[in-house]
C-alpha cells in the first residue's frame, strides 16, 4: 500500500476492509482513480460515523470560569443543564448557578438564565435532578468563608419549570447531615484494612490516616463541607442516593432518602485514599458501585466502592484499572443493561475525554471512543456529566475550554454503537 492511502487509517473495522480493498486493488488501477476510490470509501464510512455523533456549545465563548454542569432531559422531551459561572471558583464570590434548555425537536439551547444566587458567596457544583413525582430538584453548594470544607449543601424545588427561562422555585432548603461515632470508627477500621501508603510530609510528621480519622472526631467539621456534584440514583424500592463528597476529608458520602427528599441521613464514609465524587451505577443484584475520582496518590486510576446494604455502607475504595488524572468521573447503567462512564483518559491533565463501554456490568470496557483530544494541550475539558433519553440516545455535556479566553459548556449526543465502531 502507498503513503497516500496511510493517511486514512484509522480505528474502525470498516476502514480496517477498505484499506485491504484498495491494497488489493492497487496494482490493477492507476493512481488517480484509486484516489477517487479512496475519498469517496472513506467520505462514506466518516458520514455514517457522524450521524451517530452531534455536538453543540450551549453558548458561544467567553471569557468567564463556566464550570461542573449537570444535564437531564424533561418530562416533555425537552432538555435542560446547569452549570457554575464566575470569575473564578470558590475564592471569586461572584460565582452563580446559570442553565438553559433545549426545547425537544431543537437545536440551538435558549439564552441562558440565572438558577440559584447566594449574594456574595460563590454557588458551585449545581445538580440537576428529576424524581418520581416529576419535580425538578436543584442541588448545589455555597462556599463559605471561600473554603470548600466550609461549604452548605443547598437545594430548590419547582413544579413549573417547562416554560421560557428559568424555572419557578417554590421550595428552597439546608441539607444537614450528621454523621455519628460511626464516622470516625469506619474511618480507622477501613483504613487499618487498607494498605497503609505513609503519605505524610516529613517523618516527624502523623501519618495521613491519623490525621483524618483526628478530624472525623469533630462533629463540627464532619457536619459541614459535604459537596454534590453528580446525580442522584433512585432505586427501585424508591430510595434516593445523593452522592457527596468532602474536599475537608477528601473522601465521599452518601445522603440517603426514604420519604422522597424531604428528610436526610448520611451514609457510613466510602474510605479510600483520595477518593471523592461518586457516581453510582446498580448491578444485576442489587449492589451497588460508586466510580470516583482519584485525588490520591499515583498512579492516577479511577477508584470504586461497592456497597451491598443500598448504600449505608461501603468497601474500601480500591484503584480500578481505569486512568484518571485526579478529575470528575459519571457512569450510568444504560436502558440495555450496559454500562457507560466518561472520564479524562490521561495520567496527568485535561486535553482528552473518552468514554468507555462494559457489557459486563464494569468488569471489563470493551469499547472505548474519544470525545475530545487535543495534542497541542492548549485545551481543557473536564466534568462530564452523562444521562440517556427516553428514546435512547446518550448525551454528555462538560466544560469545554481553548485557552483563558474561549470557554463554555459543550453537549455531546451519540448512541451506544457510536462507541462500538
């Protein structure tokens, strides 16, 4: 085969055919006409790829920080996302909750439009969420004293939220959690299970698992600083799961419903070494497993938990085989009964997002397609947040950035076969 036909390669079995055809086919025509052969061959396969791919920008750039959004679709088909806007993160106390929607049948997302606002306190890390009864729950933390660990866990509700614009709240709350003795006593059981890694400064220094357990016996600090970023899980016995996280504690926790979100309790602790913002995905049995973000020690790998109990308790977070560069995860259970979770596929960085199938309820991802990749690494694209439509389709929306100065929220659209190609 010539360099001319090399430049097409690519990892796709139909052109994996194509090329063996044209390789055939070489010394029986000229070069000009298998060059025809050759654009019109691959013109088709790269068609029928992208009728499986659509992607939008739900606003143009700007020079704003837009980050962590979350999507769901509507009752009526329509969709809808959020995301935190500002000059910065937790330290900028300008940051808001902003969304818009995409009316079902559309293409271009509306204006977007102001969700939540503390004044003078930065809103962050907004999830959306649409339960049994069809209202919409908004989550989302505000920062205090512009430190994460001092964060409050907020949350509003609406039953008129299909109009234009910006859904009409008519519930708005604290979500307090108070874990027990429990809390410091799994911490030390779980990790005297655990392999211990001596991650501490200096040799004068305590030992991380010391230093953690000492802070979960305050029931001050254990009380305070629990983080949303993913959406909750309803399972069939109507139990909401709403995944958090602690920046303070650097591990995760589980709020637990049983009355439909009116009333809370937290989990035992999913201990682990840097483990944080869960996403959970039910098997076959009824188990459950949490695939969190590695803010640990290397190698960067994503972490799980499994929990047999419906969520109160949970095994010791372990490193699954996964690469994760210390970055935001999501994992749904598809309507076929396979898995999907999308996640940065790098060591170290932001300039890549893959996502990744198992027809083996995560055992093994067999199929695995890039959603960006940019190897001038000038880009950053990070926080996926994944759910699929009534009519099958998967969509993945996260924060998409080109320098300081183009930034917005990207959305995805493909099908399952998409990634199979």
């Amino acid at each position: 085969m010539n360099s001319l036909g090399l430049i097409f390669v690519r990892n796709d079995t139909r052109i994996a055919i194509g090329i063996k055809f044209f390789s055939t086919m070489q010394n029986k025509i000229n070069n000009s006409v298998l060059f025809l052969l050759i654009i019109a061959f691959f013109s088709f396969s790269l068609t029928a790829q992208e009728k499986n791919l659509k992607t939008s920008f739900i606003f143009p750039f700007q020079e704003l920080h837009v980050h962590s959004s979350s999507i769901i679709e509507l009752p009526n088909g329509d969709m809808m996302a959020c995301w935190f806007e500002g000059s910065g993160e937790r330290k900028a106390n300008d940051v808001q909750v902003k969304g818009a929607r995409l009316k079902k049948g559309k293409t271009e997302w509306s204006a977007p439009f102001l969700m939540a606002d503390t004044p003078g306190q930065p809103d962050c890390n907004p999830v959306l969420f649409v339960d049994n009864n069809n209202k919409l729950i908004l989550y989302w933390v505000v920062v205090q004293a512009n430190q994460w660990e001092n964060s409050v866990l907020k949350y509003r509700s609406s039953t008129d939220y299909l109009k234009k614009g910006a859904p009409n709240w008519n519930w708005q709350d604290v979500i307090l959690l108070k874990p027990g003795d429990e809390f410091p006593e799994t911490i030390k059981t779980k990790f005297s299970s655990m392999k211990s890694r001596d991650l501490a400064w200096a040799e004068y220094a305590p030992q991380y698992e010391k230093m953690i357990y000492e802070a979960a016996k305050d029931k001050k600090k254990r009380e305070t600083g629990w983080m949303s970023r993913i959406h909750p899980v309803i399972l069939p016995s109507g139990r909401i799961l709403l995944p958090l996280y602690s920046d303070g504690y650097n591990l995760s926790l589980i709020a637990i419903s049983d009355d439909e979100g009116v009333s809370w309790k937290p989990s035992l602790p999913i201990v682990g070494y840097g483990n944080i913002q869960p996403s959970i995905v039910q098997k076959k049995d009824g188990s459950l497993v949490a695939f969190m973000r590695d803010n640990g020690d290397a190698p960067g790998k994503i972490l799980k938990s499994t929990s047999i109990d419906d969520g109160y308790t949970w095994t010791a977070a372990e490193k699954s085989d996964i690469i994760n560069p210390g970055t935001s995860v999501d994992a749904i259970k598809l309507k076929d009964g396979n898995w999907v979770i999308v996640y940065n596929d790098l060591e170290s960085d932001r300039y890549s997002v893959a996502v990744s199938l198992s027809d083996d309820e995560g055992q093994t991802w067999k199929w695995t397609k890039r959603l960006e990749r940019d190897d001038s690494r000038k880009g950053s694209f990070s926080y996926p947040s994944v759910i699929q439509t009534k009519d099958g389709l998967i969509h993945v929306s996260y924060s998409y950035r080109i320098g300081e100065d183009k930034k917005t929220i990207k959305v995805v659209t493909f099908n399952s076969e998409w990634v199979k190609e």
